[in-house]
C-alpha cells in the first residue's frame, strides 16, 4: 500500500537486531504488522485479507496522534 500511495508510510524493522522494539510491541513470531499503533496483524496475510484488516479498524485509529 505504502509503494501506491504517497500518504502512506511503513517501516520494516529486523526484530532480532531491534530488540527493544520486539519487547515494546511484543513480536513473537515474524511477519507482525502493526497499524497506528492500534491494529496488529500477525503472521503473513494474502493481499486482499491484508487491506481488508487496516481498513475495518476503528476510525478513531486512523487519526491519533497524527496531524494534517
């Protein structure tokens, strides 16, 4: 999604070289994706499943602590 719109932004991180990120968001097991800090989606999900899971959370989720 990040590579088709410019509003949209990700970052990979490496869980075993980052590891006080793992602790701070719990990674037990790789891919975890996490979605405005709100949104967790573990384990590798076909596309469509994908988009499906970030756009049905919360709408209020969307917008913490973002400006624009």
């Amino acid at each position: 999604m990040a590579a088709a719109n410019p509003n949209i932004t990700a970052d990979a991180i490496e869980a075993t070289e980052f590891m006080d990120l793992s602790r701070r968001y719990r990674v037990t097991g790789v891919p975890k994706t996490i979605v405005n800090e709100t949104i967790e989606i573990m384990g590798g999900l076909p596309e469509q499943m994908f988009v499906r899971a970030v756009l049905e959370m919360p709408e209020e989720a969307g917008h913490e602590g973002h400006e624009g």
